[in-house]
C-alpha cells in the first residue's frame, strides 16, 4: 500500500509547475575579491613548489637568499634601535661654541628651530621608527627618491633686516632645509629671501656622513664614501685570497698525500699553530718586522711597493691555514672513497688516479669557498691590517661610524655586506653547478 502511493505520488509530480528561485543561493556562490586574491595565490603558491620540486637547487637557493633578508631587515632594526639610543639629537648640532657665534645658545625656539632643520638635513628627524621605514624605503632598489643635493639662498641688502641678522647667519651656516628657520623670523624676512633648491633622483640611498661641521652638511653621501674605500679593501683582499689558495692547495694536497707522515705533521702542525696565534698578534708582528728589519714606511699611502706588500703578506698568514686544513680534509676524504679503491683496483697510476679523480671532486668542495672569502676579506678580515697600515678601506668606515655613533655609516656598512655574503652564497651555488656534473638546476 505505501509503495503504491509513492508512485502515484511521483507520476502526478510536475516539475515545471513549480516556482524556483535560485537566485539568493547563487549569491554566496559568487566569489568575492578576496576569495578570488586568495585561490590566486593558492594557485601561484602551488606552481611554485612544483617548479622548486623540478630544480631542487634553484629552491635551495633561493630559500637561502630569502632567509637572509629577512636577516639583515632584523639585523637593520636591532642596530638601528641601537645606535639611536645612545645617539641624542643634539650630536647634529655643531659645537657650543660655533652656535655662541651665531647667537643661538643652547635653548630656546631659535635652537630648537635649527636643530630641527640639521636633523631634517641628515634624513633623522621624526620618532625612532619613522626613521626606520624611511630607511627600509631608501635602500629598495626599487622606488626612486628625490635627494637635496643643494640650496642656494639670496639675501636681500642685509642692513634693511638688521633686526633677523640671526636668521641670516642661521641660513648661511646650515644651507639647507630652513623652512623651520624662517618661521622664527620676521614677515619681511620670510618675503624678502629667495630659495632655490635642487634635487637628483636615486635609486639606493644609504644616507648621509654624521658631521658637525658648519658648512653644507650632509654632503658626503655614504655610498660615495664606500665607492672611494672598497677599491683598496677588494684589491688587497683579492690579490691575499689568491695567494692563499695559491699556497694552501699544494700545501694541504701534499700533506694528504704524506698522510701520518713526517711532512703532514710538519704542514698541519704550522697551520694549527698559527690559527691558535691571536689575529692581531700576527699583524703588528709583520707590521713591525716590515718597519725594523726592512725599512719601509708604516704608512699605506705615502709608501712604496713594499708598504703596500706587507699588509698582503699579514692577510695571507691569516688565511692560507684555513686554506691548507680544509684542502687536507676534502682531499683525504676523497682517498678514501669507494670509487677511488675501484680506480687503483682496475691498475690507474697514483698520479692519475690523483689528479684525475681525487681533486677534480675534492677542488670543488675547496673552491666553492672562494666567492665566501672574498666577501669576508672585504668586511672582516682585513680590518687589522687596514687599521694597522691606515689603509683607507671598509674596516675604517665602520670603525669612525662606530667611534662617531653614526648611524647611516654603520646601517650602509651592514647593508652592504649582508648583499654581498648574499650575492657570494649565490655565485658559490652556481659554481657547484659549473664544476660538479652530478649537481644539475632540474632535478632530473
């Protein structure tokens, strides 16, 4: 009976005499914007893990390149914050003395006014973390900036504003910004002066020198100061990485070769002695031996060949130990390898066997270091024999920032050599592709 009248039920059912309106359920089927913004990223997050799941070492890469932004901007923010505690505003202002002379004393709203125009001269004016992200945005390569490069300002017959002469000197002395200056001064003044600024457009700006001087400040842009001192740092640091690998690799290939022998004990023994002697120990000894034994001038700059040798011969001590020790240790690993008992086995030469197979895969584990050293040569290690032959390279640059508590100076200092270990890191991931067939950019 209940079978029956289903199907009676169903026979009489009439579909198209029902009123259906979907309208109000497609509604929330409708994709809004930021449903749509989130399955496209969705979709490119999903494309890119298949492309990184291809070429394996293109992702390896550029992970590494992506963890180190995201340290150096922590990097950025921790010393900045730093460096702008300890520095007060008033380190800007030229000496108490200079203001005296100009009648601006150390209060009052003509002190205030000039030291808010000197702080927007240097680019720090604002809270801590204004300056932050001004910072942040003047080092992305990728948006232009306007820079103040120069101010020129015309005066009217002083006598006739005999009453703002304070307002002119101010000008005078700071030639900048004075926007804040003038509103200290009389109507007639602010009419009477004529401004003409001029600008350039950059695209990486690291910011201006910390100076106390009365002139134009902010002159001297950071990156003209590194553009003036890495020539010396890369050039002696280069000429020593090549001298090193030059001396370390033979030394440590023939300690592997003479392994337990009397040579390896005396090749290794004098690299581990002189990685145990203190850096600076090392480098006032070849100082002072160029200088007592030889003769030759102590200072960089106004030497000849030989000055400018000596700080080459300290950084090759300092790193041609390394050089030996990690030659040593690739090379015997190699030896021992399978493929190695398997080359001796089917009758190959030592030489051969040696220099065919042994080093060709040991070599690239050493040389894929040699981009790293250049950049540590460029930032750190030369920083005593800058300091001791007063060579004028990057390891002075931050050593007056840090002494001058400048900010810009130490912040460029870092910046920089964050991008450059960066950039390094990348060549040396290439280099392992160039050297070693059995690392490939695809995964196939």
């Amino acid at each position: 009976m209940i079978k029956t009248k289903n199907k009676s039920t169903l026979k009489n059912f009439n579909l198209d005499a029902l009123d259906l309106d979907l309208n109000e359920e497609l509604i929330y089927a409708q994709p809004t914007f930021w449903r749509t913004v989130s399955y496209r990223f969705e979709e490119l997050k999903e494309e890119a893990l298949k492309y990184f799941r291809r070429h394996p070492l293109i992702g390896y890469s550029f992970k590494r390149i992506v963890y180190g932004l995201l340290t150096l901007i922590v990097s950025i923010a921790i010393v900045f914050f730093l460096v702008n505690f300890v520095t007060p505003d008033s380190s800007y202002l030229p000496d108490v003395s200079e203001l005296g002379k100009m009648g601006i004393g150390t209060s009052g709203p003509k002190y205030d006014a000039f030291l808010q125009t000197r702080l927007e001269l240097f680019g720090v004016s604002g809270n801590a973390i204004e300056r932050l992200l001004r910072y942040f945005k003047n080092i992305i390569p990728f948006i232009p900036k306007h820079i103040l490069v120069g101010q020129s300002v015309i005066f009217p017959n002083a006598s006739e504003l005999s009453n703002s002469q304070i307002i002119i000197n101010t000008v005078l002395f700071t030639g900048g910004q004075v926007d804040g200056l003038l509103k200290t001064g009389s109507k007639e003044l602010i009419d009477a002066i004529t401004i003409s600024a001029s600008y350039k457009t950059v695209w990486v700006y690291l910011g201006v020198v910390k100076s106390s001087s009365m002139g134009m400040p902010g002159s001297t842009e950071v990156t003209s100061l590194f553009a003036s001192a890495i020539p010396y740092s890369f050039g002696i640091g280069s000429v020593a990485v090549l001298f090193s690998y030059l001396i370390g690799i033979p030394l440590g290939i023939e300690a592997a070769k003479r392994k337990g022998k009397a040579t390896d004990g005396a090749i290794n023994g004098t690299a581990t002695f002189l990685l145990a002697v203190p850096s600076l120990v090392i480098v006032i000894s070849i100082y002072l031996i160029s200088i007592l034994v030889f003769g030759h001038s102590s200072i960089f700059s106004s030497g000849s060949f030989w000055t400018r040798f000596w700080p080459v011969v300290a950084l090759v001590i300092l790193m041609a130990p390394t050089t030996i020790i990690l030659t040593r240790r690739y090379v015997v690993d190699e030896m021992t390898a399978d493929y190695t008992k398997f080359a001796y086995a089917k009758g190959l030469g030592e030489s051969k066997v040696f220099y065919v197979h042994i080093f060709r895969n040991a070599g690239v584990r050493i040389l894929r270091e040699l981009p790293l050293d250049l950049a540590f040569t460029l930032f750190g290690a030369s920083i005593l024999t800058e300091t001791q032959w007063n060579i004028p390279g990057m390891s002075q640059l931050i050593i007056n920032g840090v002494n001058n508590r400048d900010s810009f100076v130490i912040l460029g200092f870092i910046t920089f050599a964050s991008l450059v270990k960066i950039a390094a890191t990348l060549v040396s991931d290439l280099f392992m592709v160039l050297m070693d067939p059995r690392v490939k950019l695809s995964g196939r």
